[in-house]
C-alpha cells in the first residue's frame, strides 16, 4: 500500500511545477550551465590547426580514446579547452578518498567535519591540477608528432611555447568544469559532475544513432543487427531501471509505547540499496584507465620503438586497445573494487547500528550493538556482491559484443548506465522539490485556518 508521502508525489502534475519558482530557478540555471559546456566544448587549444587536427583525428578512431571521447562530447577529438573533462578531478577525488582510509592523519582530519571536508577538497584541487598537468604535457607532445608521416601539422607552432601553453589551458579547462560542476550541485538540481558526463554522453547520441541507421540504410548492417542492437538497448534500460530500484529492506522494530489506540509497537525498513554505490564505480575505474591510456596513446605518436621506453609504449597501446581482453580485465576489476570500495564509504555499519542502539531501535532475532553491526555488514556485503556482478555486466558485456561483432555502435552499457542513473536521480530530486512545495503550500493553508478560526 502506498505512503500519504508516494501519495502525494502521484498527485503532482505541471501546475505545481509552474507554482515552484526556486525549482525553475534551479533548473534554468542548471541548463545555462550545461549550455556553457557544450559551448566550451568547441574552443580549440591555443596553436591548434582545427582543420589538420580534424584530418589526423581518424587516425585514433576505434581506439580506446574513442570510448572516452564519448564521455567528453567529442571535446577529446576536436583539443577543446574541455579536452580531459573532470577526468583528472574524479581521479583526484579517488586518491585523496583511498589515502583517507589509509592515513591516520587525512581520517582524523575527516572527521573534523565541515573544516575537515573543505581541507579534502582543497587536497582534492591540488590533485586535479597535478594529474591535468601531467596529461596535458603528453598530449602537446603527441599532438606536435600527429601527422609527422603524412606531412600534416595539427600544431602550427611546435615548440617549449605550444606545450606550456597546451597544459595551462588544458589545467583552467578541467578547473572551470570542476567549479562549473560544483555550482550545479548547489545552485542547480543533481550531481554536477555526473550532469556534466551524462550531458557529453546525450551529445554524441545523435551522431552515434544516425551512424547506426545509416549502416542499415546503406546496406552495411542487416536489418536483423539492426533490430536486435535496438531491442538490446531498449532491454538494457529496462535492466537498469529495476536494478536500480531494487532494495533490501531491513525491519526495524521500536520499544512499545502508550498511544490513544493502546500499547503499540513501532516498525519501520531500513532500505538499503541493491546497487549502493550507483554509478561511481564505472565513472572512477574509467577515469583511472583514462590518465595511462591517454599518456601512452599520445606518447605513441613520438616514439618508434627503438628504445625500452618506445617498446613499453607501443606494447601498452596494443594491448590496452577498446575490447581487448586485458582492457576488459582491467575494467572489470576497476569496477568490482569500487563497487565495495564506495558502498563501504557511503554506508557504515558500526555507525547505523550505533544510532540504532541510541534511539532503542533494533533488527527482531539481532542484539543492538556489535551483532546488529555485524549483521548490516554481513547484509551490505551480499547485496554488493549482486550489485558489483550487474554492474560488471552492463558495462562490459555490451562492449565486448560490441567489439567481437565489429558493430559499428559505440554507445555503450556505462554510458547507458550513466545517463539512465543520472536521469533517475535528476527526476528524484525534482520531485522531492516539488514535495517540499506542495507540503508547504499545505502549512500555510493550515495556518490560514487556524488563524480564521480565531
């Protein structure tokens, strides 16, 4: 049976949405800023001959930069400014939250609370601009050697000057996007930063669906492949969305208390996630096999292999090529780490059993205290295991068919995972400020009563 609260949110429809002026706020100023980002996405780096860059591009295409390029909105492909996205910021962020649970003194300081989190943060930053630094460096340096056997210059100045100017660019880029993200989540409705993949993801949607109908038009997919890739998809979402809503629901039982109608029972769930980590696993596995593959894939256009340096290099590329099964090894354990990794992060037995304890709650047949924690964990990690194992599925399934197959469709599991998560989150919080609106229009129609009454 439906709660008064689910109730309510049935009842909701567009003329409550007109009414809720701080929700339009946020979202128009969440669009603007997602405008912004596609905007940027087409300022090309300083000293870069877009027309040559455009030419040379094909060279890399299929490869694995092909599959990060997707996330970007292309921004990789064409050098914007935008080129690494908030890539290095997500791998920063990864660092700094590993180091907390290793270091005793980076634990101590997050758990000084507000002070503590701004001083991770700032760590955070540092990090980003260090690990943009580092890729940019790579990436001026390739893109000076892209074409040098065709005779094509993508850089029209090659020099110390190109680099310096590549990487400070490419550092105010990944910055900008960072703070772009940051305002989102607090000015705007969602994740920032999720907003901002999803959002390059549904920009390559056009391109990637009109390459797939074009191949059936023109005869070079059969209309079979056709249809099964679109049943495939349309199957996936489907997938997602139950996962995604699917939980564990833990009775938690209260001490009687004396109510009008008698001595009664309190009850309630706690809810917990089949898939608690959502969608960071496949972002932060990505950006970590992004900041490798972007160095040896743009080193690759320097070296010839004639040194162990050269060798390393080109033996990287090949087997760390989109479908490979070392990529695909890679990912996987990327994906299957961070999954507990994370849910470890957001949910924290010892702490949830110890409010528990306080408030005189407790799970029917389990002792409050120690064996109520060990109980949630033993629970939590149950469910991480399903939860890991679908989210392994999703992401590399369709891209190892995708590659066996020679299919030309490059719109895979992560990013439908990605964009169909981000979209479920984003259409939450709108109802839950929608929510917020219609109980408080009901306070002030009460208080109206109560006042006329007088």
């Amino acid at each position: 049976m439906a709660s008064a609260a689910d109730q309510m949110a049935q009842s909701i429809s567009l003329a409550n949405f007109a009414k809720a002026t701080d929700l339009k706020k946020r979202l128009w100023f969440t669009v603007g800023a997602l405008i912004v980002f596609r905007m940027l996405s087409y300022v090309p780096l300083p000293g870069i001959d877009p027309t040559a860059l455009g030419v040379l591009s094909q060279q890399t295409s299929g490869g694995v930069l092909d599959f990060f390029n997707t996330f970007s909105g292309g921004s990789l492909s064409r050098m914007s400014l935008i080129a690494l996205g908030v890539m290095p910021y997500i791998t920063a962020s990864i660092v700094v939250q590993l180091a907390t649970s290793l270091s005793p003194q980076l634990a101590a300081i997050k758990k000084e609370g507000e002070s503590g989190r701004k001083k991770l943060n700032q760590y955070t930053r540092y990090g980003t601009v260090l690990l943009t630094a580092i890729q940019g460096y790579f990436i001026a340096v390739g893109l000076e050697a892209l074409g040098a056997n065709q005779g094509v210059q993508a850089v029209i100045e090659p020099g110390m000057m190109f680099r310096i100017n590549a990487v400070i660019s490419l550092i105010g880029g990944t910055m900008f996007l960072m703070w772009l993200g940051e305002q989102i989540t607090s000015r705007g409705i969602g994740n920032g930063v999720s907003l901002i993949i999803m959002a390059g993801i549904v920009a390559h949607l056009p391109t990637t669906l009109g390459n797939l109908l074009e191949g059936g038009r023109s005869g070079s997919m059969s209309p079979v492949t056709l249809i099964a890739i679109i049943l495939a998809v349309v199957g996936l979402v489907l997938l997602i969305c139950f996962m995604e809503r699917a939980q564990r629901r833990i009775l938690i039982q209260y001490p009687k208390r004396q109510t009008a109608r008698g001595v009664q029972a309190d009850r309630s769930h706690l809810p917990l996630k089949l898939n608690t980590a959502g969608v960071i696993p496949p972002i932060f596995a990505s950006s970590l096999l992004l900041m490798p593959l972007t160095i040896t894939q743009f080193a690759g256009n320097k070296v010839q292999g004639e040194s162990w340096w050269g060798d390393l290099v080109l033996s990287l590329n090949q087997y760390l090529q989109h479908g490979s099964p070392v990529y695909m090894l890679l990912y996987a354990a990327g994906i299957i780490f961070f999954s507990f990794f994370y849910t470890a992060v957001v949910f924290n037995p010892e702490e949830t059993a110890e409010n528990l304890k306080r408030y005189g709650g407790f799970v029917p047949g389990i002792r409050p205290g120690k064996n109520t924690e060990t109980y949630f964990d033993y629970v939590l990690t149950r469910i991480t295991v399903i939860g890991a194992a679908y989210l392994t599925f999703i992401c590399i399934v369709p891209e190892y068919l995708v590659s066996a197959l020679s299919i030309p469709f490059y719109l895979g599991g992560t990013s439908l995972l990605i964009v169909v998560n981000v979209t479920m989150d984003t259409v939450t919080q709108i109802q839950s400020h929608l929510l917020a609106h219609q109980y408080g229009d009901l306070i002030k129609k009460a208080k109206l009563k109560g006042a006329r009454t007088r």
